[in-house]
C-alpha cells in the first residue's frame, strides 16, 4: 500500500493535488456517518480503495462524486479536517466532470500531503 495518492485536476501549479491515504480513509468513515445510506457508495468505495490501485473516472463518475463531496463538506458535523479534503476533491471531481480528460487517482509513496 503506497502512503499518498495524486489526484488530477487538483489546484496545485501542476494541476494535481497529493492526498495522504490516511486522510482519505477519514473522510470515508465521517462520509458514511454524514451522507444517507443509499448516497455514499460510489463515494466511499473509491475512498476506501485510496492507495491501492490506480483509479480512472470518466466525466459522468467524476460529477456524480463532485456533488456527494460537496454535500459532504457541507455537513455541520464532518470535522473540519475531512472538510478541508471532501472540498479539495469536490472541487477537483467538478473540474473533472467538465473536462473531456479522465479524473484520475494515482498511488503514490512521495508527495506533500494536504
């Protein structure tokens, strides 16, 4: 299991955003206690599967997480933390849906986590 994973359209100078894995298995966890059952799957799915393979989402995946991101980091009771990386990766999923290139999740062992 690698440590980071490089997400695509993300917001650094190079477009990308690095993501610590731990920080992505967190917001899973909260995601399941703030969104309805039946609305994260395809979300948490992806977050609990951060690190181990690579990910590639077309257009339609990406807007669909987009708008569960940002319900998510829109809730009063997700912690701050997981608020900070739902919202970086909404926005990200929303520059993703709009684009004609994939969305995709890379794992990586180097990289600045956010």
């Amino acid at each position: 299991m690698t440590s980071h994973v490089t997400i695509s359209h993300g917001s650094d100078f190079f477009g990308v955003d690095t993501i610590a894995v731990t920080a992505l298995r967190a917001l899973s966890q909260h995601v399941r206690a703030v969104l309805p059952s039946d609305d994260h799957p395809p979300l948490t799915a992806i977050l609990d599967d951060a690190g181990e393979r690579p990910h590639i989402l077309d257009t339609a995946q990406a807007a669909l997480l987009a708008v569960l991101l940002h319900r998510a980091a829109a809730h009063r009771k997700l912690p701050r933390q997981c608020r900070d990386v739902a919202t970086l990766l909404g926005i990200a999923a929303a520059t993703a849906a709009t684009d004609t290139t994939p969305w995709t999740w890379t794992p990586t062992t180097e990289g600045h986590p956010r």
